[in-house]
C-alpha cells in the first residue's frame, strides 16, 4: 500500500470537542459551564454538604453567553460537568451590509462575512454610529459551541 491511497481533509478544529469535562466541585465564579445544552458564565457558586449518605451538590447559576438568559443547575460535586471551549477574537470592521451582516477584517487579510450585527441595542447602535463616523472599529467575537456572536467594541481612531 502507498501513501498516495491515504488522504486526508486537514479541519481547522482537527475534530475537537466542544466542550471538556470538568469536577462541578472545581468550577468557580466567573467560569463556564455548559447548562441546557447552553454555554454560560458562572455568576454564582454554591456548594451544600448534605447528610451521611448523600453527595455534597453544586447550584450553579449562569448567564448564556449569547443569549445573556439566567440559567441554573445543581449538581453533585463529585460529578463531571460540561465546560465549553471559549474564544474570543479581535476583528477589524470593514462594512455593514443592509441585511445585517457584517464584514470583518482577520489577522491574515482575509473578510470574515457570516456574522450578525449584535442583537444587544446599546452595542448595536455603537457599531452602526462609529461606523457612520468613519471610525476604525474592532469588534471582539466570541466563539463556543459552534456559535459566534459580536460581544465588545474597540474604537482605535479615527481612520
């Protein structure tokens, strides 16, 4: 047999998880965790010991990183929990298109052109006001689960 009969398709993730284990009695505040299938920031940690028999439990209580929905779930401390794979990334804005979408500048030249405008108002109106301004804008994306969302804005002057 030779190589030739081998190939392979490279993927940028190399068939990574979307999520890792992770003890519940090792997550903190301000760490994430995957509640309802969702990716969250933990706002909350509380651990409750319980009778003779039973595990110690974790109440967690989470914001979704996309949705900014309230979410909880207690577990035992013992158990393994979901942790998603976050990223954030730091793209130039180029343009916005009527549809909503927008255009974003990556590190190595290419356009970036399957995102959304944010569906946050305030964060909305300060790409679309910035960007009529003439302003050079870059946007923070964040990535988990297989969804991006724009998160943050950073003007750096005037263009």
């Amino acid at each position: 047999m030779s190589d030739e009969e081998h190939q392979f398709e490279s993927k940028a993730d190399a068939g990574a998880s979307k999520t890792y284990p992770q003890q519940a009695g090792t997550i903190r505040k301000n760490g994430y965790i995957v509640i309802k299938g969702r990716p969250c920031k933990v706002v909350e940690v509380s651990t409750s010991k319980t009778g003779k028999h039973g595990h110690a439990k974790c109440h967690f209580v989470a914001i979704d990183i996309f949705t900014s929905k309230k979410l909880e779930d207690i577990v035992p401390s013992s158990h393994n929990c979901d942790v998603p794979h976050v990223n954030r990334t730091d793209y130039q804005l180029i343009d916005i298109s009527e549809d909503g979408f927008v255009s974003l500048l990556t590190d190595n030249g290419n356009t970036k052109d399957d995102l959304r405008l944010p569906t946050d108002e305030t964060l909305l109106t300060q790409i679309k006001d910035g960007f009529a301004e003439g302003k050079d804008l870059v946007v923070s994306v964040m990535s988990a689960m297989g969804e991006e969302q724009i998160n943050a804005l950073k003007d750096i002057g005037p263009k």
